[in-house]
C-alpha cells in the first residue's frame, strides 16, 4: 500500500513537472509567434494595399485609353455628319467605363437643368474630367505636400507699404497732399471741377 502510494506520487510529480515544462515552452512559443503574425499580418495588408493601388491605376489607365479611343470614333462620326447627340449612342458608349465614371457622369447629368442640351460631347467632357481628377488624386497620394513658409516681413517693407496705400492723386488736380481723392482743395465747385476737364467731379 505504501509502495503504491509512493509510485503514484512519484508520477505526479513527472506529470506535474512535464506539464509545467510544455506550460513554459507555450508561453515562450506565444511570446515569439505574436509578434511574428503581427509582423506578417502588417505585410499582408500592407501588399494587399500596394496591389489594390497598383490595380486602381491600371485600371485608370485603361479607363484613360478607352476615353481617347472612343472620342476617336466620336470625333469620325461628326465629321462625317452622322447623328451623334441621340440618347442610344450616349446610352452605348457610357456603358464602356466602369460603374465610378457612369456614376459621376448620371450625376453631373442630373444637376443640369432640363433645357440644358445634353450633348455626347458634353458626356466625354464629363468623363475626361473624372479621369482628370482622379490622375491628379494619384499623384498627390503618399507624398506630403509642402506648405510655403510665411516669411517675415521687414519692419521697413511695412512702414513703406503703408505709406504707399495711403498715397494718392486727386481726381481734379493731381496733388497728392488731399485727405481723399475726391476732395480736392483746389477746385471746389462743380463748375471748376468740369471745367478742369475732369468726369469724375462730385
């Protein structure tokens, strides 16, 4: 009985001790491995970003080759006077482009007044400038914009800024030396103002 005791002690014990050993190795495993997938989550989205940047550009671009290939053909067509304003044709060609543009194109559309002319020409207008915008938004994004430094200005630039706002020729006379440019000490009443040869009299 108290051999028996003893071996199942004895056990106990090594299951107690492995058990606390596997305990440490899992912490010490957690400790590294948390910050590994942090790292490689981190990696991940940040080429999911790139890719998504680089696939919106594409496609940008691509919206910018169809736009120039179909103002080709609009352009042919009027020239050779075919009927190009008709709802079928703009209905055609705006169904080209990506949802983005037929969106901002139906929206710039709705904001037009109903006698307003709704010309094909005023669509591919539309969508150029969308395309327009969105190349500009491309180029600024990821780069700090540099905002001009206000310099100070000197105290003599100032005093003579001032100065030079607060001189002035009279209307009637040319003197400078008036309170205002309409008050003039010289020709007082209408009659010498007209006849100094001057339409600005009061």
């Amino acid at each position: 009985m108290t051999t028996s005791l003893s071996t199942r002690q004895g056990l106990l014990t090594k299951v107690s001790g492995k058990l606390s050993t596997l305990l440490e190795d899992a912490q010490q495993e957690a400790t590294i491995k948390v910050p590994a997938e942090a790292e490689r989550r981190n990696s991940y989205l940040q080429g999911k970003k790139l890719q998504y940047e680089n696939e919106e550009e594409c496609r940008s671009k691509d919206q910018r080759f169809l736009y120039e290939e179909l103002s080709s053909i609009y352009l042919q067509m009027r020239h050779k006077e075919e009927s190009v304003d008709n709802v079928v044709l703009q209905k055609q060609l705006l169904s080209k482009f990506s949802e983005r543009i037929q969106r901002y194109v139906l929206k710039k559309k709705s904001e037009q007044h109903m006698e307003d002319v709704r010309t094909t020409d005023l669509l591919l207008a539309h969508v150029r400038d969308f395309l327009d915008t969105e190349a500009e938004i491309q180029r600024h994004i990821g780069k700090d914009i540099e905002c001009p430094v206000a310099v100070p200005m000197k105290v003599s630039s100032l005093k003579t800024k001032k100065e030079r706002s607060k001189s002035f020729s009279c209307f009637f006379c040319n003197e400078s030396n008036h309170s205002s440019p309409r008050i003039c000490t010289k020709y007082t009443t209408r009659e010498e103002r007209v006849a100094c040869g001057s339409y600005l009299y009061a």
